[in-house]
C-alpha cells in the first residue's frame, strides 16, 4: 500500500490536523475578514464574492507549510483546486494562470 504524500516528506499526521485547527481559528479573526474584504484570488487576481474564496496555504502543509499569516492567503475555489499541493511557481509553470 503506498504512504500518502506527506509521509515522504517527513510531515506527520498530528502535526498537519494542529495545522488545520490553527487555520480553522485564524479564519475567525478580524485579520482574515480583513484579507477577504478585499475580495481577490492571491493566484489570479480576479475578484469573487466572498462565498467563493478559500483559505490556501501558500506552502502547502503536506510540504512543510505552516498555518501562520505569511503563509495563507484568500483565493478562489478554482485555483484552490487546481493548485493542490504543489508550490505556486510550480504550480504556475504547469498550468496557464
């Protein structure tokens, strides 16, 4: 059976669901409401309505990436998708943003 892909990566379980608890109580903060008041995709630049931004993890957790305010940025739920847990300049080289 193959280990998910954090586990190549040395990140573990526990570390990861404190991670999502971390960002789950910054998306309560004023500092995020904030961040989504502006209405912007960080990836794409193109406004949405605030239903239809996400929290993203520039640095995904699965390679490393913390859940602190440098690292999490309001996008739209298209590039959230498409991202994944890839690097954004990966990610930009292998899709046409």
């Amino acid at each position: 059976m193959d280990k998910p892909f954090h586990d190549f990566d040395g990140v573990d379980e526990a570390w990861i669901r404190r991670e999502k608890t971390k960002a789950r109580e910054l998306r309560k903060t004023r500092w995020w409401r904030h961040k989504l008041a502006q209405g912007l995709c960080y990836y794409c630049g193109r406004k949405s309505a605030l239903a239809e931004l996400t929290m993203d993890h520039v640095v995904p957790l699965a390679l490393g990436g913390g859940s602190d305010k440098n690292n999490l940025v309001p996008c739209c739920k298209a590039c959230n998708n498409a991202k994944r847990n890839i690097l954004p300049q990966d990610w930009k080289t292998t899709f046409d943003i």
